[in-house]
C-alpha cells in the first residue's frame, strides 16, 4: 500500500499504481484478470485452510501486490525474516492500524470517549520500543511467570473437571479449557479481578475486530463503545497502581517509573491495552490448536500420553505447523526490494509466518505434522527480530500445562469429527469451536 498506516482506502490511482507495479501479472497463471484464480486462490481474510494457497504463492509469486488490501504479500521463510530483522527500513508503525477505514461514526465514538491508546511495543519503533521494551523486561520475568504456575495448573484441573462432568461425554475444548485459563492468568499477572473475565474477552473481541478484520462502517460501532470502555480501564488501573501498588506487573512498571524509569502513564495504560489482548487471545488459541492439531494427528496425542516429556517439543510444532498468528504487517520507509521484488516507499507489506513456517526451503516434507522434527523452532509465529514476542515463554508455559493435565486425565480424548470453523480476519487463524468427545 501507498498510504498512511491507518487507512487502507487509498486512492484508486495509488492502488492501480502499485499493481502495476507488480513485476508478475496475475494473469500469467491463470489466464484471468480478475477473481480469486489472480491470487493463486489466496483469500486476505479467509482462515480456514489458507495453506494451498501459501503453498502456490511460495511457488509462483512470493511477493506479490494484493490490490484487495492494498499489502504486498510476502511468503518464503527468508523474505519474512529478512523484513522482520530490518526494522530501519520496513517499520512496524502500521502493524496495529485498522485493516478497514474507521467509519464516520466508529471515529465519533472513540474521539469523544478520550480514546488514544497506542501499541504497547509491537507498533512501535526505536528508540521508543527499545527504552519501554526494556522497562516492560524488568516486570515480565520469568520468575514472575513460574510464580504462576501452581495457579494456572489448578484452574486448568477445575475446568477439565467441569467439562468432564458432561453427562453425554461431550465437550469444547476452546470454550471449556482454553478460553478462561490464560485470561485469568493475564489478569492475575496485571492485577485484574479474574472475574472480569466475560468483560475482558468481550473487549478483546472488539479489539480484534476493529483492527484486523472487515467490517463495515454499522458493524463497527458496538465495537467502538467497547474500546473506549476497555480503554477507560486501562487508564484506571495505573491511576489504581499509583494509589494502591501491589504485586502486579503494572504495579512494578509504576513503582519503576517512580524509581526514574523513562515511562510515562499513557506507556503504561498502552502496555496494559496490548498485554491485555496479547497476553491471552493468541495462547487461547494456541492451546485450542494443540490439543486439536495433536487429536488430529492421533499417533501424536498417544505419543505425548505416554512419554509427556515430548509436550515442549510438539508445542513448538503446532505453532509451526498451525501458529495463532499467521500474518502481520509492516511499511517500508524507503524504496527497497523483497526477494529481488521492488517496494515502493510508503507500501504496507503483509508478512505471512503461516507460509514462511511450511516453507520448502527450510523444513523437510512441511506440510507433515511430526513432533520428533528437530527444526520445528525455526518456527516465526512469535516474530523475529527487535519485536519477538515478549510473552512467549508464558505462552508456552500455559499450554505446556494444559497438555500435561488433559493427556493425563482424559487420554482417550478425541474430536467428534464436526467440521472446524475458523474466524474471518487478516492476521488470526482461530477456531470457533474445537468440539471433543471421549471414553467412559
């Protein structure tokens, strides 16, 4: 894209610019100008089985210009990574701008009810990412996360219990399991009453919607009432943190700032905004697909029942084979080249790890799902570079836990067979459902 950060909507000239462009016509492929065969059956916002397509894109157009979204896609593992580790030259500044205009009365909404939040780090670029990253480093420790551990294995045998008291052996994983574990932890770690959880999924919801999805101008109003809420709240609890204190992580980053830390309360009030989001929707997701990607491939669930040792490995698998996260984006600053392609300054780049993670060039037969692969860590559903995710090893830790406690109470899990849905948006592969069945 040609443009602004938060706007999609350029201008029909700049879009008919920059397909032209685009050093590979479409049409070579095809034989069509136009319709879903011109993208080599890529789908922007489709999330149910975008892997075909990944597969043709590596293959016959790495990078090409999407005038649908208005991004140059880019695919092979080493384009991907060769972005993500020149942050100079393709900034991060857009990777949270609205994938859709905001519509007239959404912006209304949000501009009276004093919303400005920003990007906690993942939007933001040097020297601003590097001084609040390493502040934020100080409270999100390891040690804090072990400290949580005891917590999150105790609620992860409630909600196990509860699913498995179903009179007709039937249950969701992502409703029943995945959905309040790492919420509760997020909202443990900042402070939060965990029975808010309703409240902060449902501003969650909205946070994604309105940044990554596609919704039209009527759609997006409920959602902007929501993020001023979600917002205001933010805000509360560092004024509460400055009041208070406590054993929190916006507590230490406030008690830091005190100490003299270059952190001011709307950097706080924005980390909380992210981590907020961050801190539990992509785990959510990531232990939904474990735990279906591992049924699914049965010999692997029975591997992990008998010897749960193998758990850390086949955890960085599924975020290989099936990360939470499959795309994110950047803009680059100058005029450059991805993959010998030429990007024009100002173009927004689409990154799309779910394709760069299946890449031939790097891993052997990628579409087979093994976890005694040892290269599965090469994975970039966390990102790379300056911006690799700063919750990872929480992440991991939460669905190394909740694999242990489910293939120890219930082996004899298994999926019902229902077809799986997948949400729509630009850069989330998440199932709506994972339905489970299981023995007596």
């Amino acid at each position: 894209m040609v443009a602004q950060p938060t706007d999609l909507h350029d201008a029909d000239t700049q879009d008919a610019a920059a397909a032209a462009a685009c050093p590979v016509d479409h049409t070579a492929f095809t034989g069509a100008g136009t319709g879903d065969s011109a993208h080599h059956g890529y789908e922007p916002f489709d999330m149910t089985d975008p892997f075909p397509a990944y597969k043709r894109l590596r293959s016959e157009e790495p990078v090409m210009y999407d005038e649908r979204i208005g991004y140059w896609v880019v695919t092979r593992w080493a384009d991907v990574r060769a972005v993500f580790d020149d942050w100079e030259t393709f900034s991060s500044e857009n990777a949270q701008a609205p994938v859709r205009e905001r519509g007239a009365e959404a912006t209304r909404i949000m501009k009276e009810g004093g919303f400005t939040a920003y990007s906690g780090l993942s939007a933001r670029i040097p020297p601003d990412h590097t001084r609040i990253r390493a502040i934020a480093q100080r409270a999100f420790t390891p040690r804090r996360f072990k400290a949580l551990e005891p917590t999150i294995r105790e609620n992860t045998r409630t909600a196990l219990q509860r699913m498995l008291e179903s009179p007709d052996r039937q249950g969701d994983v992502l409703h029943d399991i995945a959905f309040d574990i790492p919420t509760i932890t997020i909202l443990t770690l900042l402070g939060v009453d965990p029975a808010m959880v309703p409240t902060y999924k449902r501003w969650s919801d909205s946070r994604g919607a309105m940044t990554w999805g596609d919704l039209s101008d009527e759609q997006q109003v409920p959602h902007a009432h929501n993020l001023v809420e979600y917002w205001q709240e933010c805000q509360r609890l560092v004024v509460e943190a400055h009041q208070r204190g406590g054993d929190s992580l916006i507590a230490d980053l406030v008690e830091a700032q005190g100490a003299g830390a270059e952190i001011t309360d709307h950097e706080i009030a924005s980390l909380c905004y992210s981590l907020l989001f961050a801190g539990h929707e992509t785990t959510t997701t990531l232990i939904a697909n474990s735990i279906r990607v591992l049924l699914s491939h049965r010999e692997a669930w029975e591997a992990i029942v008998a010897d749960p040792s193998r758990i850390p490995s086949a955890i960085d698998e599924v975020l290989r084979y099936s990360g939470s996260i499959v795309a994110w984006r950047r803009k680059a600053l100058r005029d450059a080249e991805i993959g010998g392609v030429k990007i024009p300054e100002g173009a927004g780049i689409l990154l799309v790890m779910g394709s760069a993670n299946r890449d031939e060039e790097v891993f052997a037969h990628p579409e087979v799902f093994d976890i005694a692969r040892t290269d599965a860590r090469n994975h970039m559903s966390f990102g790379y570079g300056i911006h690799y995710c700063l919750g990872n090893m929480l992440a991991k830790l939460q669905d190394r836990i909740v694999l242990e406690e489910t293939a120890a109470a219930v082996p004899s899990l298994r999926l019902t067979g229902e077809p799986i849905a997948f949400g729509e948006n630009l850069s989330f592969r998440a199932p709506t459902s994972v339905p489970v069945t299981w023995e007596a």
